[in-house]
C-alpha cells in the first residue's frame, strides 16, 4: 500500500491485467507515442501519461498507437473483442465520442442484445472527462450522462485513484463493454491504493460520509467538492451522507434509496448540464421510490443548460462549486417539511 | 513569379503578425496569463498567407486546432483574438471559444475547430451554397497530416467531388500528429496520391516559402473557382513549437527544432527573395518588423486592460432565442 495518483493507479492496474491476462491489449492515440519519428518509441504514454510504460514492457502488439481515427479504434477494440480480445481502447477527450458515437452506441452497445445473448464484448474504451482546464465547449464535457441512457453499455466514473484502480481491473474482468471516464481534473489526485490487483463490483455505491440530514449523491470530479462542503457543515450541526455511486450503469439505487428513506432529503451533484442528465435520473428515482419519505423538494446542482465556457471566470461560474452545495445543502434544511 | 509591391509588402506582413503574435501568446501562457490548451502555429505562416492572400473577405476558411495563424491571414482583428485568448469578455468570441475556437463570420472565419477534421465537412457546405448561389465563392478548409486520417476528412473530400462543388482542401504536413510521425500515421508512401485518388488535383508546394504556397494556392483556388470541383493544396512545412505548449517533444530528432528554425522560415526565406530580386529593401522590412511588434504590444496591453466576463454570461448565446417560438 502507497500514496498512488489517480493516474498511477491506472497505469498500475493496467500494467497488472496485462500481465495477468495475455488477451488484454491497449490501443489509441499516442498511447505508446513517437511511432515513426526519431524519438524513443513508447515515451509519451498517451496525452495524459496514463499507459506510461506499457509498450516498453509489452511492446508493440499489445500498447498500439493508431492515427487520429475515433471510429475505428472503437470499431477495432469492439471487433477485437467479439473474437475473445480485452482491449482496452483510449478515446483522450470524452468529448470525441461524438465522432465515434456510432461504434460505441450502435454497434459494440447492442451486439449482445441484437445477437440474442450469444455474443460476448469485453471492451473497455477509456475517456479523460469533464472541466476545469479552460478547455473550452469541445474538451470539457463529461459525456458520461449521455452514455448512460444506453442499455447494454457499463459506465464507470471513478472519483478517487484507489476506485479508480479496483474499478478499471473489474472493467477488463468484464465481459460487457464498459466505458470509463477518468475526471482529467482528478488525475493528479493522489490515495492510499494497494500494490496488489483487486476488484470493485458495478453497481456498488460508497458511503463517502455519513449523517442524517441531508442524502447527497455526487458524481466524479464532484465527489470531493460534495466532501468538503459537508465538512464545513459539520460545524454548523448538520450531517449528510455522501454517496458516491461509482458506476451510474449500473446505479446502485437501494443505497441512494436506503439513504433518502432515512435523511428525507437529496441533493444530486453533477458537473454535466442538467437536461437528461445524471442528477436528473436520481432525482427521478427518489420522486418514484422514495416520495413518501421525502421532506424537502429534491435538489438538483449541476452546470447549467449551455456548453462549457473558455474563459476561467466562467467555467468557475459553470461547474458546481463548494460554496454552492453548500448552500444548496442549508437551502434545503430551511425549506423542510 | 512577381507580384505588386503592395501584395508582397502585405504578404510579409501578415506572416510577421502571426510569427509574432504566436511567439507571445507562448511567453504569455509561460507567464500564466493565458489559460486552457493553445497549439501555437509558429514556422508554418507561409501556408495560411500564401492561400488567404487569394481570398476575398466573401470566401471562407475553416481552420483546425491550430488557428490563430489561419485566422489573422484572412483577416481577423489582432486585437479581438489577443482578448479572446486571455478569455476578457470583449474577445472576438466573448471569451466563450478561447485560442481553439477564434471565428469571425464577417471575415468568412467559420472557425478554428477543437475536433480534428471537424471542419472539411462544413467546408463542403460552404462550398456547396457557393455552387447552388452561384457566386464564385470557394471554400477553404485547413487540416494537417494526422487530420487526413479521419473519416469526416475522407467522407468530405469524396462529397465535394460528388457534388462538384468549389471546395479547396489544404493539407499541412508538418510531420506530426501530436506524438506520431506521418510515415507511421498514413499507412501510404504518397498523401498526395492518396488525396488525388479522391478524384481531384491536388498541387504541392514548399511550406515554408511563401512563393511557393502562393502558386499552389493559385492553381486550386482557380480551379475550384472556375466550377471544376475541388481542388487540394499538399505543403510541406514544420511547426516550431511543441503540438501543445508545454509538449516536452520527445520524438524529435536531435537538432531538429534548430534546423527548422534555422532553414525552414518563411519569413527569413522571403528576405532572401527579395534581396535577391531587389523588389523590396530590407528597410522597408525592418520597419513592417516594427509596426508589428508595436501592434502586438498593443494586443497585449489591450488584452490585460479589457473586460472581464460575467458569470451571468455563462447561459447567454447558447441560443438566439429559446422560449419556444420561432426568433424573429
Ligand atoms: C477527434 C479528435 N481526436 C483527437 C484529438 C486530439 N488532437 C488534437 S490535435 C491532434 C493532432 C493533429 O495532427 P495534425 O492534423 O497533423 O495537425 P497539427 O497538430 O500537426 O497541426 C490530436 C490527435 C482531437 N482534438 N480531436
Ligand atoms: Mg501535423
């Protein structure tokens, strides 16, 4: 057990399952990096250094770079997998999904389902998701929420790097296509992680914090933000549990109902628009399972219904913030029943 | 190949605007004063000058991730683009788009683009309301070597020969795709050929000489004009800088940046040409030389006084009208 990043995490967890498992192979865009020029082949380990090592210790038929082509290498890793591969495929930004759409949604999210049962496609297709870097409206999104109104894909948004590492091992472990979103802003994030391969169940919530007052359910990036308006609200005599439910397919609802049956009141915290979105979907399942216990209307706090700004200012103004949970998390004792 | 005085003196002009304005943009980001991703276009201006200087303010461009250069050639405001990169209110985008999405629709700018090969299709648009208006407008769409691999790139290429319409497709090789070289990326031994195989000519030139480009240029732009269908322009050419700033660059060759630097500038390229011809002096030069730096101080300077957005800001401009009926 050490101090590991989010990114380490991965990059460890990785390097296990392909040690442990021949079939498993990473493929994207400068996931080895250098290829063709003069440079050491294998010395970028993708944009965001995440598959650092991996084509020196596995070399080139299983850390393969691919020109910029989204739809293929989502199509490649879905082929592969059909034939008994684990890939796992690197798409950078989340954001590019909208260029590989079609592969993921359409074909590698409904083979089993189309095909009677009888096929298999243990895909994993990685993403670095959400804001914070002034990326602008075409490398900020979480897509996250969009994917998870597709039955037949998994979707994983770890919020910490030993989730992170349990959860990545269980994706590869797999046998459906799971997409998995990395937070970019949480990747320098560091834990305690064990040096050995473990697993996380999908569908398994954590209990973040525990209290009695309010239930708030957060999501990726938002998962710390949700932690840190609690604490300061300790002092102020109100207690909350955090649920963080680490996959949104599946959702762990009997925890977030367990919690709201007994609080009576939910806050959703999400850094995606609200439309369709993640908050939208709990909130909509306590209205639907829970109303009888709630005592306060349910509370959504996420980006608004625009597209992520440039300028600092306003993607400050845009993402959930501490002071605004909190302030949700007050609003919301003073309004109750 | 001769041209004006003013044509030459202009051409200069507009490459030293983008060298300079690049260069500090990189010492402004360093400084932390410019925030989110910026792919500096530093070494490669002769290639966004030598097409641009063909184009009338009614012809369109769609630029890439790395815009700024093809952005300033046709026609946008230094100032506005220096405003917008420091993310002020008052920028050519509001401070909404940032270095990757600078536009400028009175300038035919429709855009430098975060997506790689998001722009040839919606230059094929462009191009195809010029066809159906009949208004000899071209279309300009800008891509590199990495961005011809992708599908949107060879399904808009294929398109423009179907409809026949006046697209200009121009490709810059600067050898890389972020990490990876093209001889890897473009399973191929010829891009161009690849590019002809579309069904249209395609005329190559040295990036890196603004000449050189200009003429290529020349040839697809009249071509596509004319109502022959698209045309392509190949350019060889190299970036200065890292694909993003703070690229440690790992897969250069020793010495590389330093030969770039050295044999492959334009501007230092159309000094030699014209001292050779005698068309220009290098006075005149230098003092072009000056008045950027004057103008790019002044950017900056602008930059750092203007506006700050407002958080109310954030929901404006996501839709010209959304409450239901149609906006008047
Ligand atoms: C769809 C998509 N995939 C990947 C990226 C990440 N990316 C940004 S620029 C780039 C390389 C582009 O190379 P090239 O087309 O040669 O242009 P250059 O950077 O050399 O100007 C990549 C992979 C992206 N922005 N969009
Ligand atoms: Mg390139």
């Amino acid at each position: 057990m050490s101090e590991k990043t989010m990114r380490d995490a991965i990059n460890e967890a990785l390097h296990q399952a392909m040690a442990a498992d021949e079939s498993v192979f990473v493929i994207g865009e400068d996931v080895a990096g250098c290829n063709g020029s003069q440079g050491e082949v294998g010395s970028v380990g993708g944009v965001f250094g995440v598959t650092s090592g991996l084509y020196k210790t596995f070399g080139p038929d299983r850390c393969i770079d691919t020109p910029i082509s989204e739809s293929a290498i989502v199509g490649a890793a879905a082929g592969a997998a059909l034939v008994g591969m684990r890939p796992v495929a690197e798409i950078m930004f989340a954001d590019f999904i909208g260029v590989c759409m079609d592969q993921i949604v359409n074909q590698m999210g409904k083979f089993r389902y189309m095909f009677g049962g009888k096929s298999k496609c243990p895909a994993v297709i990685r993403f670095a998701s959400g804001g914070g870097f002034s990326a602008a409206g075409q490398h900020s999104q979480s897509m996250y929420q969009v994917m998870t109104s597709f039955p037949g894909l998994k979707v994983v948004i770890p919020s910490n790097a030993y989730d992170a590492k349990g959860l990545l091992l269980q994706a590869i472990r797999d046998d459906d296509p799971v997409l998995f979103f990395e937070p970019k802003a949480l990747y320098q994030e560091a834990c305690e992680v064990p040096d050995e391969m473990y697993t996380i169940p999908f569908g398994e919530a954590a209990f973040v914090r525990e209290g009695d007052d309010v239930t708030v359910v957060a999501f990726g990036q938002m998962v710390n933000r949700a932690a840190a308006a609690i604490d300061a609200l300790e002092a102020e005599g109100i207690s909350c549990d955090l649920i963080d439910p680490r996959t949104s397919s599946p959702l762990d609802e009997a925890a977030i109902l367990e919690s709201v049956e007994a609080t009576g009141r939910l806050i959703v915290v999400d850094e995606s628009p609200p439309r369709c979105g993640l908050t939208a979907d709990v909130a909509a399942l306590a209205a639907d399972k829970a109303f009888h216990a709630l005592k306060a209307p349910v509370k959504q706090v996420c980006a608004p219904h625009s597209p992520t700004p440039f300028s600092p200012e306003l993607e400050a103004a845009y993402i959930p913030s501490v002071e605004k949970i909190q302030t949700t998390i007050k609003e919301l004792m003073a309004q109750s029943r | 190949m001769s041209l004006p005085k003013e044509k030459l003196l202009r051409a200069y002009r507009q490459m030293k605007t983008i060298r300079e304005f690049e260069e500090r943009a990189h010492a402004e980001i360093m400084n932390g004063q410019i925030a989110g991703f910026t792919h500096l276009y530093t070494g490669q201006e002769a290639n966004a000058v030598g097409v641009c200087e063909h184009l009338d303010n009614d012809d369109t461009i769609i630029s890439t991730h790395r815009g700024h250069g093809h952005c300033i050639a046709k026609g946008a405001d230094v100032i506005g683009m220096m405003k917008e990169l420091f993310g002020s209110s008052e920028g050519l985008c509001k401070g909404k788009g940032g270095s990757m999405h600078v536009a400028d629709m009175e300038k035919g700018i429709l855009g430098a683009n975060g997506i790689v090969a998001g722009g040839p299709p919606i230059s094929v648009g462009a191009a195809l309301a010029a066809r159906i208006r009949k208004n000899g407008r071209v279309a300009v769409s800008f891509s590199g070597d990495g961005s011809v691999n992708q599908g949107t790139c060879f399904e808009a290429m294929n398109l423009a020969v179907v409809l026949k319409v006046p697209a200009v497709f121009v490709i810059e090789n600067n050898y890389y795709s972020e990490h990876t070289n093209i001889s890897y990326a473009v399973g191929c031994d010829d891009l161009k050929a690849r590019t002809e195989g579309f069904g249209f000519p395609v005329f190559v030139a040295d990036g890196a000489d603004f000449f050189s480009v200009y003429e290529a240029a020349g040839k697809a732009i009249e071509h596509a004009r004319a109502g022959n269908g698209p045309a392509g322009v190949f350019a060889e050419t190299g970036r200065f800088h890292g694909h993003f700033v703070g690229d440690p660059q790992t897969y250069r060759a020793e010495g590389e940046l330093d030969d770039l630097r050295e044999n492959s500038c334009c501007l230092k390229n159309f000094r030699t040409t014209m001292q050779a011809s005698g068309e220009l002096s290098m006075e005149e030069l230098d003092a072009i030389d000056a008045e950027v730096m004057t103008l790019i101080e002044e950017s900056v300077s602008a930059a750092k006084a203007a506006a700050r957005p407002t958080p109310e800001q954030v929901t404006e401009d996501v839709y010209i009208n959304y409450s239901g009926q149609a906006s008047a």
